[in-house]
C-alpha cells in the first residue's frame, strides 16, 4: 500500500525543521534565466553524463520527500536530483547550497511542488476552470501561480492533472477539466502554456507535469486507487488526448498514476510509458512516479522486492522515483549486474539534466528570498483570480429573472456551512503550507450591498466527512467533535429563523474542500448533511430563495432544481471566489460557464456522459424505453448546459463542403444571436455525429466551442473548422486511427442537446492510383 497518511503527516510535523543545523546566509538574486538552445543543451548534457558515475546517475532521478527520517539533506548530499514538498524560500536555498557546493558535480536541484490552481493568489479549482470553457483564462490564471511559485523557488508542479472523468463519486473529478476529451485537451495545452511559457525555461515558469498518466479517472465504482479496466478504444479515444494533447505543447514532465491499467500498474506500465509516450508521442520529458509509485508495485503484487520494482519502473520507462527511495536503494546494483542497461539509465537521466540546464539553474541555483514578498502582493494576480471565478460561474436556473437581486433590498439572510468558510472556498488541493485567505461569499455581499441592506447570516447544521479525510492535517483547523442532535437542531431554527426575517434567502450549500480531492470519493451526491432538509424548509417560507452551490464535482440535486427558482453553481472559487459570486447575484457580472460534467440526478447513474455510443434502441425513437424503471436516467443538467441573464439564439448553420474526400477540411459556420436585453456571453458548442463507421460512434462529440460576448441584439457568425483531426478515431476493429467515409451530422448550440442541424459526407480519398478506398474498413 502507499504511504500518503505518513508522507503527509511527516511532512507537516516536519516543517521547519529538517534542516536543524544548516544556516544559510540570504542568497543573492538570481536574475533570469537565460533561454539556453537546444543544441546547447544536448551538448552540456552529454558532457555531464560523461563525467558521471552510476551512482550519481541515479541520484538524479531520486526525488525525496521532506520530513524527519528521510532527511533531504543527507539525500541531496548522497545525490538526490530533486526534493518534493517543501515550501520556503531560506529551506529551498539551505538545501541548494548543499547540493551545489557539497556534491562532486554541483548538479542543482529541483524543488517540486502540487500548485495546481494558484500558489498563494487562489484561482478556481480546475473542473470549475474548464467551466469557464475559456482556455486563454487557463492559460493566465496557470501564468499567475507559476510566477508565484517560482518567486517562492519552486521550479516544477505537479499539475496539470488530466485525467478525464465520467463518475462524479470519484473524488478527484475536481482536479481535472471534467468528462470530455476534446475540451480536456484544450485545458490542458492552455495549463501547459500558462505553467511553463512559450518554452521550458521562460522566466517566471515552472515546469508542468501531465498527471495521472493515465486512466485514473476510470477508477472501478469511482473509489480512489481501485483498478481501472479500459479497452484500447476507449483508452485512446477518451482518456488519452488531453495527454497527447500536453506531450505537443511540449509539457516537460508526466507523472503516471498509482492504480493498475488492465492488470499492469501505470508505474511499471511499458506500453503507456514506452510504446505510446515515447514511441508514438515523441515525448522527450521525464516521467515521475506517484509519491512511493515504485515501491507500491510490490504492494500491488508486480515485483517481489525493491530490486525487482525498481528495475520494472525503469526498464518500463518511469524515470524519476518519486519519494519511495527504491531506486536510491536498488538501482545502481541493477545497472552493475547488466538487468538494467546504462542506456535506460542514460536516457532517464537525461531530459533531467536537460531541464535543469533549460532552467538556468546552474547560473542561478538560488531564489531571492526579498524579492518574493512583492510578487505574492501584486493586485494585478488577485484582479485575474476574481475575473476568473466569474467566467467559471453557471447559472443552471433562473426563474421569472429571480436573478440578478436588487442591491437595494432592506435585508439578505445568508445561510450555509460554506457560507463563510475561506477554506471551502478555496477549496481542494492547497498547495503545502497555504493559509485560506479567500473572500467568502458572506463577505463578499457584504461588500457589495450599500449600508441600508442588512446581512443576516447563519451556517445552519455543520457538515462532515463520515470518514475522516488523511488531509485534514494540512488546514490546520482545530478538530471540533461533531454537532450532537441538539446542537444541530439549534442551528437548522437558527437558520429559518433568520430566513424568515429577511426579504431573500441566499442559501451557500454544497461541500466542504476536503470532501473532494484525493481519498475523497462519495458513494452518494446529495447534499450532504441536512442541507437538502434546511433548504425545503427555507424555501417553504415562500420567500425568494437563491441557491449558491460550492462543490468540487456535479451534486444530485433534483428537488432543488424543481423548486428553487434560481440555482448558481460556483464551485469552488478560490480567493476572490465570494466576490465574484456576489458580482453575478447582483448583476454587475452576466453568468457565462457551462458544465464541463453531465450532473446526474443519482449517483447510480454513473457513469453518465454525453458521448455515449449508439444503441439498438436510441432516446427519440419511438421504441426508446428509460434504462432504468425507477426513475428515467436523462441528466439533471447536460454536458455543456448553463443560462444566463440573456437568451441566445443560433441559426443560419451552413457547412462549406457538404461533401469531401478523407483528408480534407471543412468549415461550419453558425449565426449566434443575443435576443435577450443585457449583454452576455454564449459559450457556442459543435457537435458532430459519424452515422455510421467500422466501429459505432457517439451519438454526439464535442468537436469545438467559442465563448463570445454579445450586446443585447447583438449577431456574430462563428466559424468552426472540420478536418482529419476532428474526425478520425481509434477502431476496435482496425486497430489504429483511422477517418473514413461516412455521413456525419453537425449541430452547433449552448449545450450537448443543440439543435441548429448540419450535415455533410466524407467520400473515400482518391489513391492517386485511379481507384477510390476508404483508409481503413
Ligand atoms: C497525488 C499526486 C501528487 C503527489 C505529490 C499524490 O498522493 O496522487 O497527484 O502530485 O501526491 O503530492
């Protein structure tokens, strides 16, 4: 089994005190670093691996942990390359000066770190990112955090995660940009950009890593670490291309994941790390293991001991051990007795090197410490995380215009255990040591109603995980023994009797940060606690009530969407989070997100997509019956689903070659309109259909999107483009990619169920030997 309760609890216990000894002077600034060429870079590598003994090879890829017992310093003094979970500049520098004054060949190294939506300014967790449909918002929001982080001298994330994820009980659907490959691909180009730059080494960037390479978010049941069974089609088709995707933008490391990929651990997984990422993609990164990766895979019953792990990671193409020290311990021997050639070790060590060379690292080992402070303080960060937070924003019903509210009316009562809670509203995955400093939706209406408003709050009943979660060390929050009955009762009257006093209720429900995240799978998606029961009970009083939903993953919220007149789902917003929520409920911002995610109306649905295949008995057709008979299975809320304040019409769709041969391209333009009286924005999907192939295809595939913004009235004619990239796949049958003649329909519109309707025929490309076959049947 892995280690994460110890690894965690050590690292925290920790902080502060593993370098008991080292003093260390503040370092001088290091300027930027300059952009090294490519030839260049291969030189200096290849003259340092010459100067190498296998034992410092090896060193370099042995990342260690932080925490008393693993001693950073004695690693990097025995040669470890890089360093993970530590987060302070003077510690950073201390253990720097170690390696580049104590070890043979001052090889710096590299200090890593999980920022995966923001360092100290917090941006939207991810699934609420990719709700933003908005990749060059990713992209700056990515730019922002990197240019924290490596202020505070980190130089390489463990982000972005790209696993694509289709059953929301999995709890780390918060993570990544959701259920669908085509927008997970686009997020994840535009995280590579933003972490690292136009190129490994830009000033101001880290290096990104792809994770959790991959299938993890295929997780069996949802249930973290569990084994994943993918077939090739579905592998290469859905949870492979926002990888792909992220090796062409040139992302310079992936991690693979922790659980086994059709009986093979991902760690030890040759034809993921080998075939396809090397083989196929060209990738010339390193890989990293998940934290204690190498040593799980005698856990996971694929090596017998250390030695055996060690060599199977290697061989298989995992080149950095993250945190187990197998390879410290094993590896060397391994080369010296021929099972692991020097080649392997040579190639692993490598794009290593090369990063630390590509980063100036060896000019400039050392962060300045002074110059952090500034960095972290820049309005201009906390300005990009508010407008992120309102472009993530999705408006799933309003009601007779229940929104925008007034911001003169006399009182508001705001009630919800994530109300006020900065926590929550940052929300999953705080990088190592943060403490929340988030708006919270409680103060920002606060901020945003004029003094005669008044503001009543009231958290209502606590929630809690069941189970405890194995991060809850890191918040720092005093653990409070649970509500007992009566306790939760005073506050559930506490909360109606604040709703009755006021003119609206604003009612914050969802989930707390950690019950989203790693370990953090739901094998339910209601609200939990008694949220659902105070929000009927609100909502009974005949007020007007509003629903604000922060969570990391779709909630099954059928009764609410039924009843209360207007729902906002917000995610979870990160630092400027309540201040962009209370942007939207009062009108200063036009709620434009859309789902990245179908919302289920039972967690037993999963998992539930919209790309499904086409059946002997499709929904539409008149012999089409639910699949389940207690309760039809439809999505609450579909994929690419989200209102707005205005109305949007779309029409005019045309397609410019209604006919063309295998290989060529075509464009679809679609007319969108602003019929409503407020400007806002329109996130235009297309959605294409291959009739029929030599493998069946999705009823439906998004294939594009824009998001536009419109004065009321307002026309714009979008133009998408349909070529081989957009209409080939992987067949079961074939086995390979291939794109062939068929006919396909096009639909472009505001959700998954878009209605403006297009269609065209891809005929079989001429050979050029005067017969016409399709590439592959
Ligand atoms: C997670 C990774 C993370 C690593 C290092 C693991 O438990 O699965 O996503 O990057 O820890 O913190």
């Amino acid at each position: 089994m892995r280690q994460p309760i110890r690894f965690r609890a050590l690292a925290v216990a920790c902080l502060g005190v593993v370098l008991g000894g080292i003093a260390v002077a503040q370092q001088p600034p290091s300027p930027p670093a300059p952009r090294a060429a490519a030839a260049t870079v291969d030189q200096r590598v290849s003259a340092l691996l010459a100067r190498m003994t296998p034992a410092e090879k090896v060193g370099q890829l042995v990342q260690a942990g932080a925490f008393p017992g693993m001693d950073p310093a004695g690693a990097i003094r025995r040669g470890a390359g890089s360093v993970l979970w530590l987060n302070d500049p003077k510690q950073f520098n201390a253990l720097q000066k170690v390696a580049v004054e104590e070890t043979r060949l001052k090889i710096p190294v590299l200090f890593a770190l999980d920022v995966i939506h923001g360092y100290q300014t917090i941006f939207p967790v991810p699934l609420a990112m990719a709700a933003s449909w908005d990749p060059s918002e990713y992209e700056q929001a990515q730019a922002v955090a990197a240019r924290e982080a490596r202020a505070a001298g980190l130089h390489w994330t463990f982000g972005p995660m790209l696993d694509i994820a289709r059953d929301a009980r999995w709890g780390r659907m918060v993570e990544g940009a959701g259920e669908d490959p085509y927008l997970g691909a686009a997020m994840a180009v535009a995280q590579v950009r933003g972490f690292q730059g136009p190129s490994l080494g830009t000033p101001g960037r880290l290096i990104a890593t792809a994770k959790h390479f991959a299938g993890y978010g295929a997780a069996d049941g949802g249930r973290d670490y569990d084994p994943v069974y993918l077939p090739e089609n579905l592998l290469r088709n859905v949870y492979l291309p926002p990888f792909q995707a992220a090796a062409k933008a040139g992302v310079g490391s992936f991690m693979s994941a922790y659980m086994d990929l059709n009986e093979v651990p991902a760690t030890a997984n040759r034809f993921l790390l080998h075939d396809v990422l090397r083989g196929e993609w060209g990738f010339q990164g390193f890989v990293v293991s998940d934290a204690f990766g190498v040593a799980n895979l005698i856990t996971q019953g694929a090596a017998k001991d250390g030695p055996e792990a060690a060599r199977r990671a290697v061989n298989a193409g995992l080149d950095v051990d993250m945190a187990s020290n197998t390879y410290g311990q094993h590896l060397a021997a391994e080369v010296q007795a021929g099972r692991v050639s020097m080649a392997t070790l040579d190639a692993a060590v490598r794009p290593m090197l090369a990063a630390k060379i590509r980063l100036g690292l060896f000019e400039h080992p050392y962060v300045d410490e002074a110059a952090m402070a500034g960095v972290l303080a820049d309005p201009a960060h906390r300005a990009r995380a508010r407008r992120a937070a309102q472009r993530t924003l999705v408006l799933l019903r309003n009601e007779q215009q229940a929104l925008p509210l007034r911001k003169d009316v006399a009182s508001i009562a705001v009630i919800g255990p994530v109300a006020d809670s900065k926590a929550d509203t940052e929300g999953s995955w705080m990088v190592f040591g943060h403490q929340p400093a988030a708006v919270t939706v409680l103060e920002g209406i606060k901020a945003k109603v004029g003094a005669a408003t008044t503001v009543i709050y009231a958290s209502g009943p606590e929630i809690r995980r069941d189970i405890p979660s194995m991060f809850d060390q890191f918040t720092g929050a005093p653990r409070k023994p649970p509500q007992t009955r009566e306790e939760s009762d005073a506050a559930f009257a506490e909360a109606v009797a604040a709703a009755k006093g006021a003119d609206v209720a604003i009612m914050v429900l969802g989930e707390s940060a950690n019950m989203s995240g790693e370990a953090a799978s739901r094998a339910s998606l209601d609200l939990p606690g008694r949220q659902e029961e105070l929000l009927e009970a609100v909502t009974a009083l005949g007020k007007p009530v509003v629903l604000v939903l922060i969570n990391g993953r779709p909630l099954t919220i059928p009764w609410a969407a039924e009843h209360v007149p207007a729902i906002l789902e917000a995610w979870q917003p990160g630092s400027e989070g309540g201040h962009a929520i209370a942007d939207a409920l009062f009108g200063d911002v036009n709620p434009g997100g859309k789902l990245p995610v179908t919302f289920p109306r039972k967690a037993a649905h999963a998992p539930l997509y919209y790309a499904r295949v086409m059946t002997h008995q499709p929904e539409g057709t008149p012999r089409y019956s639910p699949r389940y008979w207690d309760g039809a299975e439809a999505p609450l809320f579909p994929f690419g689903y989200g209102l707005s304040y205005t109305t949007f019409a779309y029409g005019n769709l045309k397609v410019g070659a209604p006919s063309m041969a295998v290989g060529a391209k075509t464009t679809v333009s679609v007319e969108v309109t602003n019929t409503g009286r407020v400007a806002g924005d329109e996130v235009a999907q297309l959605y294409i259909r291959q009739r029929t192939g030599t493998d069946t295809r999705p009823r439906r595939e998004l294939k594009g999107f824009s998001r536009v913004t419109l004065a009321p009235g307002e026309s714009r004619t979008l133009t998408f483009t349909l070529g081989p990239e957009e209409l080939r796949y992987w067949s079961t049958v074939a086995r390979k990619v291939i794109q062939e003649p068929a006919l396909f329909d096009v639909w472009v519109g505001g959700d998954s169920n878009a209605s403006a309707h297009g269609e065209f025929e891809v005929t079989a490309a001429a050979t050029g030997r005067g017969a016409a076959r399709p590439e592959a049947k």
